[in-house]
C-alpha cells in the first residue's frame, strides 16, 4: 500500500497534494544520493591493482559531492513540509534497485561497474526532472544542477573505460558483474 506522503503545509504556491508528489519523488532520489555515496566509499576501499591510487583519489570527491547532493535533497523535503526519511532501512525498503555486487577487485572493473550504475542514477535522475518541472522549477532545478555533477562524474569513470576510437570496453553490458569482467579485460 503507498505512502500518503501529502504535508500537513508546504511551500507558497504549490498545492499540498502536488508537494506530496513532490515529497515521494525526491524520497526515491533521497535513498539513490544515499546508495551511492555508500558504493562509491565501498568502491574507494575495495579497488586493487596498477590504477588503484588514480581511481581511490578520484572516489573521494564524488563521494564528498553526492553526500552533498543527498543533503539537500533532504532539506527541499523538509521545506516541501515532508519527512527526509535517511534511514538504511528506509533506503533499502523503498529502493528500485539491487546492491552494488562487487567486492575487492581490479579498479578498472569497479569502474566497469560503477559506469552502470552512473547509468541508473542518472536515468531515474532525468525522469524526475521531467515529473518536478511539472509541479516546481525549484526543484526541478536542484535536480538538473545535480544532473550535470553525476554526468561529470560518469564521464571521469568513463574516460578510464573509453578506446581511443570512443569505443566504451564495457560495450552492452547488462549487470555490473558483466561490466566489471569486460572493463577488467582492459587492466
């Protein structure tokens, strides 16, 4: 059964039935933020192998920038008039998706994998953007500023992962472990 996630008040000139669209929306990218900044610290710890150090240094601020990112997505919740529900239990209840499943392995294919998962977050990033440009230019713009950093971010994972040619080494994969195996290919 859903959430009735309609405020008791919200922001001048949104209608509490439209915050509540809003409020569940941003709860989805809320627990993503969170998933993420979790499996980019995980990837931070458990990349080994000749590229470990570029890769370990480039996690870092990506983590540092979604945590951010997640934090104020949990503040335009609460001004919306709605719950900012970060719990790890709330997350993994709510999420869409499934858990990051690679362990220790080669930088490369932690790219590998993590090139899919930039992939995910941001589809569901630009479908939410679409569903808020709807109801609230507000939001709708904290998404597309977060929009361009997660793009950045793929693009960095990416350019370890991209031929001279523009071909990505990760071709059509359809899982982060069939990602991982043709980005380790490359190592």
């Amino acid at each position: 059964m859903a959430q009735d996630l309609t405020p008791k008040y919200t922001v001048p000139g949104i209608e509490r039935e439209a915050a509540g669209r809003l409020i569940g929306l941003l709860r989805l990218r809320l627990h993503a933020l969170n998933d993420l900044h979790l499996t980019l610290k995980h990837v931070h710890w458990n990349v080994v192998g000749p590229h470990f150090i570029a890769v370990h240094e480039m996690i870092d601020p990506q983590v540092d920038r979604v945590r951010d990112m997640a934090d104020d997505v949990a503040e335009r919740i609460a001004a919306l008039g709605g719950i900012a529900q970060g719990t790890p239990g709330a997350l993994v209840d709510e999420r869409t998706w499934d858990d990051y499943s690679i362990g220790r392995a080669d930088a490369i294919a932690h790219l590998g994998a993590l090139d899919l998962v930039y992939t995910g977050v941001i589809e569901a990033v630009r479908a939410a953007i679409k569903e808020a440009g709807d109801i609230d230019t507000a939001t709708e713009d904290l998404l597309i500023e977060q929009l361009r950093d997660l793009e950045q971010f793929q693009w960095f994972v990416r350019a370890h992962l991209e031929s001279v040619g523009g071909t990505l080494a990760t071709g059509q994969a359809q899982t982060e472990e069939e990602a991982a195996a043709k980005a380790a290919e490359l190592g």
